[in-house]
C-alpha cells in the first residue's frame, strides 16, 4: 500500500500533466471566430425565429453598478451592460449599411445643432417626457404570438409597452398621435420588421437633437444570430432628412433579470443645471 502523501503527490502530477497537455492543444487549435454559430436558430410552430425571451437594456444606465438602498441599508445590487447601447460592432450579420449621423436638410441644420449642444435644458426625456420610438432602442422583453407580438419596455418615463399587429392589417386610421406611433409587423424571411407611423412631433428620434415632423416613420428590424443574441436596427424616414437614416446594428445579449416597475420620474435638477453638460440620459 503507498503512503497517503505520496498517492496524493501522484494525482497532483497527473493533473498538472493534464493541464499542460490541455492548455498545450488549445494553444494549437484554431481561435473561435467571433460571433461564431453556437446554437440553431430556435424557432416557433409557424416557422419565424422565436424572438420571446428577456433582454439586456437597450437604453443608457448609470455607469458601474445600481444599488438599491432600503432604509439606510444596502439589499441589492446590479451591474448593468451597457454595451447594447454604446457598442458598435461591425459585420453584424444580417446588417443594413448605415450612417454616423442623419443627415439634415440645410433649414433644419441650426436648430439641431442648437438643441445638441443644450441637450440638458432641451430634450424632453430631461424633463420625464417619453422618449419616443426608435429612440427607446430595443425592448427589454418580447412576447411573440401567432398574430401579435408584444414588446415590453423599462423606461425612466415608466414602463412602456407596444402591441405590434402581424395579422397583415394595415395602420390604424383612427389612431390619435403618440409618442410611441401606430405599429404594424411583417417578417421578411428571418428578419421581424416593426413599420411605425403617426408619431406627435415632441419627441426626438435619438440623442444629439434629433427632431423630427409628425409625418416620421421608423422602421425596426430585429432578428436572432446563430450565438443566441437578438440584432436590432432602425431606420428613420421623415421630411426633414435629405435620405433615410439607419442607424449601427446593435448586438442585444440575452437577460433573464426581472423587468421591475419603474419608480416615479421626478426632475428636481433643471433650475440647477450651470453648463451645457451632456446628461446621457439616454
């Protein structure tokens, strides 16, 4: 019978071979391509990609971690990606070409350029006003049915919901203005397209002042990548632009966290603010 110490000096030789012998074969194997295909495609009875499932946010956080304080005391805390929002990838696949920045008509060109460089005293979510479609990004959870689908949204303005019809109706004639618009959906091939329409003119369809009419259209495609991530992209049409704007594609990680009820939105800041500081609300 060997001695304890010396069968337990065997094993740890043996691991340390096996972790050489493995570092050593994954040194010599080609690297993982990034966004490379780890999963099918998963899909519903009808065929679509299955979109459902929760989702990072879409929309700017604090930087660092979110800390909830109760009673003085700490009882939980949250860090948040924010790579959804701020970071753009290249070679999404599935991805229109786009543009830095829309590009204004001549007459429209001050008054933007005015509102960005005092975007803490002009733009409207500041002041707890919604911010509007595309500009609320991508939705925190979809709810995918045969005829509908649901987007459901956290928002600093509250929480957010639209019902997008895929029955093959049209826009609603009757529908009043909003903020949000009338949406309707259609699937080109694996590519969900949300065409939005019928838009008040308060909102801005993205930070750095964009203003738009009321004759606004956003168009929102959302697909799924083989690596289980949800794709989103907007395009803008509206009679202040020279052509269409598309933003960068966003990747949009999957988030099983729970959507929680937005606290009351409540802006005590305005009469302090000195500077044209840039407030990254969104």
């Amino acid at each position: 019978m060997k001695p304890l110490f010396q069968t337990r000096s065997m094993m740890l030789a043996s691991a340390a071979l096996l972790s050489a012998t493995l570092a050593f074969s994954q040194s010599q194997a080609p690297a993982a391509k990034a966004g490379s295909a780890t999963n099918a495609i998963r899909r519903t009875a009808d065929g679509h990609p299955d979109l459902s499932g929760n989702w990072t946010f879409g929309i700017d956080l604090p930087h660092g971690d979110l800390v909830k304080i109760v009673d003085g005391k700490q009882v939980s805390r949250a860090h948040y990606d924010q790579s959804a929002r701020h970071g753009i990838q290249e070679g999404v696949p599935g991805a229109l070409p786009w543009d830095k920045a829309p590009t204004y008509k001549p007459e429209y060109r001050e008054k933007v350029a005015y509102l960005f460089k005092n975007e803490s005293k002009t733009d409207p979510v500041f002041y707890c006003d919604k911010p509007g479609t595309p500009r609320i990004g991508s939705p925190r959870k979809i709810i995918q049915m045969p005829k509908e689908t649901i987007f459901l949204y956290e928002d600093i303005s509250g929480n957010t919901f639209r019902i997008i019809p895929t029955d093959g109706r049209g826009h609603d004639a009757k529908a009043n203005p909003s903020a949000f618009g009338d949406a309707v959906g259609h699937w080109e091939k694996d590519v969900f397209v949300v065409e939005t329409t019928n838009f008040l003119d308060d909102t801005w369809f993205g930070e750095n002042g964009y203003l738009h009419t009321d004759q606004m259209k956003s168009i929102e495609r959302l697909w799924l990548l083989p690596n289980g991530n949800l794709a989103y992209q907007a395009t803008v049409e509206d009679p202040m632009l020279e052509k269409p704007w598309t933003n960068y594609a966003r990747v949009i990680p999957p988030d099983n966290s729970r959507i929680e009820e937005s606290p009351a939105c409540k802006e005590a800041d305005a009469n302090l603010l000195q500077n044209g500081d840039h407030h990254l609300q969104r």
